[in-house]
C-alpha cells in the first residue's frame, strides 16, 4: 500500500465559504423518519472511503472491519501483524477479503515515516531519540498515514486510553486554520423524535478538555457547531447548558458559562457563521419548549436545542453515558474536533456496531473536507 505539528491558531482566520450564512443542502444528509446512521450509510455508498484502524488486533475491530466492508461504503486499513489478525479473523469467522492489513514493523513505509516524523519540531523538542519504537506504534504509524493521505480517516481508542490516540494525532496531523486546539463531540440518536433534529442531538466536549476556561467552552460551541451544521445543513442551535438558567444561581462556574454564550456570537461573527447560540441554561430548558417558556422566556434554542455543551468533562461524559444507558439512546463517537483530517476517539466499551457507525460517519466526514477545505487537504497530502 502506497503510503505537522498542531499549534494554536488564531481565531480570527475565516472559516470556508460554504459554512457561511447560506443553505448547507449539498452536504450530510439531513436525519429523517429513517435511521440517523442509515442515512450516513447511504450517503457513503457514492463516496467510499479508507478508514484506518489502529487497533487491528481487536476481535470487535476484525469483526467490524468485514461488516464495513460489507456495507459498500469503503475499505478498512487494519495495523498489526498480519498473522495475529488472521488468527482472530478465523476464531471470529469473518471474512478479510477487500481488508487491507498494514504492519508498521515490516511496512516499507517506516523509514520514510521516521524520517518525516524527526523534521517535525515537537518531535525535537521531546528529546527522544529512538524514532523507530514510536513509528512502530500502531496509533503514531495510523496517524503519519492519515495525515499523508493514505487513509481518508482514523478510528481508534477501542484498545487504548485516549491520550495513547490524542497525543499522535495532536503532533503528526495538522489542525485546522480556525481551530485553536482539539476537542470532540458526541452524536446521540434518542427515541423521542421531538428532541433536536428528528431525535438526533450533538453533546460536546464529552471527551478531551477537562476544565475548558470561558474562551475554549466558547471554541468548543462553535466547532460542535460546525460539525452539526454540516450534518443537518440548517443553522445549529447552540444550548450552553448549566445547573442554571439565565442567572437563577450565581456562582464562578455559571457565569462562566454565561460569558461564553457572547464569545460563541463574536467569535460566529467574525467567522461569518450563522448560528443561534443562549445560556446559561439547564437541560430540560433546552429540551423541553413548555419549561424553557416558564424559565428563560421568548429563545431561540430554548426548548429546542440541537448541540448541548457541557460547562465541563465530569458533566459531559456522565451526561453522555446516561443518554446511552438509561435514555436508550445510540451514541456515536467520540468525533474529534480541530483537525485537518476526519478522526474518531472510541470508547473501549464500543460495540461492532459503534464501530462500523463511527467509521461510517469519519469517513462522510472525508467526502465534505475535501471540500470545506481543499487547501488544507491539499497541502496534507503532499507535505
């Protein structure tokens, strides 16, 4: 198989045209009556896509992979040793026809991966020498592939904590221009149909920043919509949640998240992205039209909501494992924000099937980059 360093960016760079404040009806299909994710695959058909896996070893991976494959809507890239995978391809019996497996130790690849990765300058920085035994590793060498256009995207975290993906990512990939540092978001498809769009809602950051201050909550907003606005093609309404609603108690965390709510309209603004954005509020004003009349008054996202933020992580992921678990609800991700190439952080508790969806959404993902930001791709693929 033919085979940058992240910074801080600058708010001010403009985001693509198509995010501005027009109709987004080219882009991700709109969730109806049918499946969320049904709708995902379908769209993906046309533009099949390589997705690499980093945990190649995996049984729910393997499986995975074949079901993917299967679907028509791409190629797996699985990275381990070709031999361990096969065995447990067999012990799961599943097919690896059309399933491209990749092993950094022998791939003739490595040298040319080891010689971009000692160029880049927080490599320098860290003092390591040995860039063979990092390049090896399956999330850095997965990393290196999707950021010279190997792959198309990366799903990974299923084998690993979080910070063993995040850290590859963050110095190999580039970020995205207007993305000051990396979050992520959650995609949660919940049997009330009245909530968000058609039951779909986008809950952020569930998964990376701890304790965002106001500035990177704000960031965090606009990215998650962003994201949200490329899926339903209509303009996201942003819900910055608290414990309360539009100064019912005041204390350090709520006015943060008050302060937040201006800076996702200034920072909107000087981007040209249209969105509604209010808060602080709480959950159920979000959701609920009838409380969030009785709470906060006349809103434009009150009561209808379709991207939650979480004032910070403890909130965040529990929220996520309760829609998951005692809402009923699917939950898909975790879908990582601010990077130049599509990429996905699973959980190590992922199904076969939050695989192959999260896999599917990346890799609809890829279709749009391209287009939303061809100079960045571009670039990508020949640096």
């Amino acid at each position: 198989m033919d085979v940058a360093e992240s910074g801080r960016i600058d708010h001010g760079q403009a985001v693509p045209s198509c995010f501005r404040k027009h109709s987004l009806s080219g882009l991700l299909p709109v969730a109806t009556a049918m499946s969320f994710i049904d709708t995902i695959f379908a769209k993906l058909k046309r533009h099949p896509k390589r997705i690499v896996f980093p945990d190649g070893d995996d049984p729910r991976v393997v499986r995975a992979c074949h079901a993917f494959y299967e679907k028509k809507v791409g190629i797996p890239v699985l990275i381990g040793n070709r031999e361990v995978i096969e065995r447990v391809a067999v012990a799961e019996k599943v097919s690896l026809d059309h399933v491209a497996i990749v092993n950094p130790e022998t791939s003739s690849d490595l040298p040319v991966f080891c010689e971009r990765f000692e160029k880049i300058e927080r490599y320098k920085k860290t003092g390591t020498r040995d860039t063979r035994s990092l390049m090896t590793n399956p999330n850095y060498f997965a990393a290196m592939m999707l950021q010279f256009g190997q792959v198309d995207a990366l799903v990974g975290g299923v084998n690993s904590y979080s910070g063993s993906l995040l850290r590859p990512l963050i110095q190999l990939v580039k970020p995205l221009p207007h993305s000051p540092f990396i979050s992520a978001c959650l995609i949660a498809e919940v049997p009330d149909k009245k909530l968000g769009d058609d039951g779909v809602l986008f809950l952020a950051d569930c998964g990376v920043v701890p304790d965002p201050n106001v500035e990177q909550l704000a960031s965090i907003a606009v990215q998650t919509g962003l994201v949200a606005r490329q899926v339903f093609g209509t303009r996201p309404r942003i819900a910055m949640l608290s414990f309360s609603t539009k100064g019912s108690a005041k204390t350090p965390s709520t006015e943060k998240v008050a302060r937040a709510v201006a800076i996702v309209r200034e920072l909107a603004d000087r981007l040209g992205v249209e969105i509604a954005v209010d808060g602080e509020m709480q959950a159920d004003a979000a959701l609920i039209p009838e409380i969030a009349q009785r709470k906060m008054g006349p809103s434009t996202v009150g009561g209808k909501a379709n991207v939650l933020i979480f004032p910070e992580l403890n909130s965040g992921n529990i929220g996520a494992k309760l829609v998951q678990y005692i809402g009923g609800g699917r939950v898909y991700g975790q879908i990582l924000l601010g990077l130049s190439r599509p990429a996905a952080d699973m959980s190590r508790g992922a199904e076969v099937d939050d695989i192959v969806a999260v896999a599917a959404l990346v890799g609809l993902q890829a279709v749009e980059y391209r287009k939303l930001y061809p100079a960045e791709v571009v670039e990508s693929d020949v640096a």
